[in-house]
C-alpha cells in the first residue's frame, strides 16, 4: 500500500494540481501521504515537477534517485529529465505532445522529439512505458487544459499510482476542483482510463 510517484511537465501544464489531486486521492482512503514540488520555474514555461509518496515508509517527501514506482510526465522530455528517479521496473506514463524550449527556437539544440520517444522505449521499455495520445485527448474534451487529469487516469488504469485508484481520483477531483470544472475533469479522467488514448 505505497507508492513513489513523480509528476512532471513545463510550466502551464498542471503538475501541481496534478500532485495535489494524487495526494487527496491518497488521504482519501486513509493513507499518509507527503508531497514536494518545484513552482517557481511555472511563469518561465521551465521544469516543473512534484514527488508524490504514498504509504508509511515515507519518512521525506524526496524521492530518491531510483527509488520512485512511477513518472507521470505532461512532457516527453520531462519524462527523460525525471527517469535517472525511476526504480528497475519502474513506469512512465507520457504525453506524446512535445512543448517546444525557446531556446531549440532560437538557434539552440533542436527538439528531437522521435528520439526521445526512442531513448524511452529503450530504457524503459514497452511492457513499463504508457504514452497518451495527447493530441486525439483534447480533441475529444474540446480543450488541452485537462491533459493532467488525463493523464493521471491513465496511470491509474496502468497501475502505476499503487493503491490509488479511478474511484479515488474522481473523489479527490470533486473535493479540489472548482465546480465549473468538476465535469470537464471527471471526463478527463475516464478519456485517461480508455485504452483508446494510450
């Protein structure tokens, strides 16, 4: 009954409601829980990521290097960024939407988006590595804003958020959410739950 979980993604993108959502999910059914996160790089579109540790043997709310059960990255190249925390067997659930640095537009490296959806299928391999069609997921909720949510129902149908489950999420989401958002979240949820997205 625990699990490491780390969120990650760029500014913008939701990782800390993401984290807070996770967390609540977890007080829900009575675990304890403790959180870290990274916000001042959010108003700079920068790396924004947040540890999630769920169950008694979370002393510190830092997950350790190979240590964390799962990432959940809004980003594929938040997903590389994270994976030096991922565990032997550990899972990736991605978006496959890259956003794009300033600096690759501005003359700096280019972002080689088939090579690092390449890089972690190496490493992390297919039966542990779940990528979300982005793209085809805001298409059907009309909206990118809930690729978030999306993407923590899809790391709950995969397994990767230990006892979390669906039914707790949902949970979580109509005690956080603003109301005007509940129903847009609770879909998004169910689109990260069907196998169609992923």
């Amino acid at each position: 009954m625990s699990a490491n979980v780390i969120l990650a993604g760029v500014g913008g993108q939701g990782a800390v409601l993401a984290s807070k959502l996770l967390a609540r999910a977890a007080m829900g059914r009575g675990l304890p829980v403790k959180t870290a996160e990274t916000i001042g790089m959010a108003q700079r579109g920068g790396s924004v990521f947040s540890h999630v540790r769920i169950g008694a043997g979370a002393h510190s709310p830092l997950v350790g290097r190979g240590r964390a059960d799962a990432i959940v990255a809004f980003e594929p190249a938040e997903a590389v960024r994270q994976l030096p925390f991922l565990r032997p067997g550990g899972m990736v659930v991605t978006s496959d939407v890259p956003v794009v640095p300033v600096s690759a537009a501005t003359g700096g490296p280019a972002y080689d988006l088939p090579a690092i959806m390449s890089y972690l299928q190496e490493r992390v391999g297919e039966k542990d590595l779940v990528v979300v069609d982005a793209a085809a997921a805001a298409d059907a909720l009309g909206t990118a804003k809930a690729l978030n949510v999306v993407l923590l129902g899809a790391a709950a149908r995969a397994g990767a958020l230990g006892p979390v489950t669906m039914d707790d999420l949902a949970s979580a989401v109509h005690t956080l959410v603003k109301p005007a958002f509940v129903d847009l979240d609770l879909t998004a949820l169910q689109i990260g739950d069907s196998p169609q997205f992923t």
